[in-house]
C-alpha cells in the first residue's frame, strides 16, 4: 500500500506554478502510476486542506545531447491542484512569495 509520501514526490517550483497561487492551484511531481483521488487524498492528509479538484499532466521525454553523447530525459507526472475557496492555503508555498 501507497503512503501519502509515495504519492507526492515534490513541489514544483517555477514561474508558472508560482503565478497560479493566487488561485489555490499547487503543482507537484507526483507517481507515475498514481491516479487523482489518490493524489487528492495524500494533498489532504499531508497538508491538512481540502483539494476541489486535480489535474494531471504526463510530461513526456525530450532529446538532450552532451557534446557527442545523445540520451533522453526521463518521464514524469504533474498534478495541478485546485483547493476550495474555503480552504487554507498551503504554508510550504507561501514561504516561496
């Protein structure tokens, strides 16, 4: 069985995600194999809020090149999570504004 922690790997920290704060929407790594209830759950039992709705993103590998040597990025997934309006912010990211 999948801990909340399994689930959610990392915050994702960029200009976009930072932007969309204003909206209550936080972005994470999460598992590949997790689905959205289950990144619903972990957001909520981690950080003590009520999640309206997650959205996901498969990030597909890209081609990188380093001087001769050609590889690959690995995949990876994103949620995007909208809390409810009457829900607590998340104190990890207000630290970050």
């Amino acid at each position: 069985m999948k801990t909340a922690h399994d689930v959610i790997i990392r915050p994702i920290i960029t200009e976009a995600s930072m932007s969309r704060l204003a909206d209550k929407k936080y972005t994470f790594e999460v598992a590949s194999d997790a689905n959205k209830i289950e990144i619903k759950k972990a957001v909520e039992e981690i950080f003590k809020v009520k999640v309206d709705k997650v959205n996901t993103i498969s990030v597909k590998s890209k081609e990188k090149r380093v001087g001769y040597h050609l590889g690959r990025t690995s995949e990876w997934k994103k949620a995007i999570v909208t809390l409810k309006p009457d829900s607590k912010t998340i104190e990890f990211f207000d630290s970050m504004m």
